[in-house]
C-alpha cells in the first residue's frame, strides 16, 4: 500500500509508539523494529515491532504498537482476562491519536 492512501510511514508509527509511551510514563521503555514478529520483551523494556506493519492502515499499525504496550501492564505472558482489559483501555484512549 502507498503512504498515499492514508497509511502510516515507519516514522508515523515510531512517533505513535514514542507518544504513548511518553503518556503513560513508561519511562526507559523504547519500541525497535524487528522482521521476525511483534513482541514485548519486559526484561529489556523493548516492544518489538514488525517491519510488516509500515505503509499498513492506520488502525492495523497502532492496534499493533498498542497490543504489544498491554502486555507491559500484565503478568500473564499470553492473552488472559487482565490483558483485554489493559488492551481495551489503551484502544479507547489512543486509537483517536
């Protein structure tokens, strides 16, 4: 897809994730980009994005970035009750951005 469509650049996206991660103080938690999945890895305060997700839709993009920040609010490491609710909150509150 082109950027031209309404589609996010790989410098819309880090400038989202950097915002959120600004809001929430969340601080010395950075996004990086990887090609092998999104994940979020606590130990290191990393979301790891996949590269998949530049020149994709705005919705696709920052669901994404947001999936992987509910994560750091949870202990439960797969998609329990506790992370949908964390997920819902950061939906509702950035999906607007």
């Amino acid at each position: 897809m082109a950027n031209n469509m309404g589609c996010m650049s790989q410098a819309e996206i880090e400038k989202f994730a950097a915002q959120v991660i600004r809001e929430l103080n969340l601080d010395g938690w950075q996004m990086e980009w990887t090609g092998g999945g999104s994940m979020c890895e606590k130990s290191r305060h990393i979301i790891f994005i996949d590269k998949r997700w530049i020149n994709k839709y705005p919705w696709q993009a920052k669901e994404n970035v947001l999936h992987e920040i509910a994560h750091i609010f949870t202990e439960d490491k797969l998609h329990g009750l506790g992370f949908y609710r964390e997920y819902i909150d950061l939906l509702e509150r950035f999906m607007a951005v």
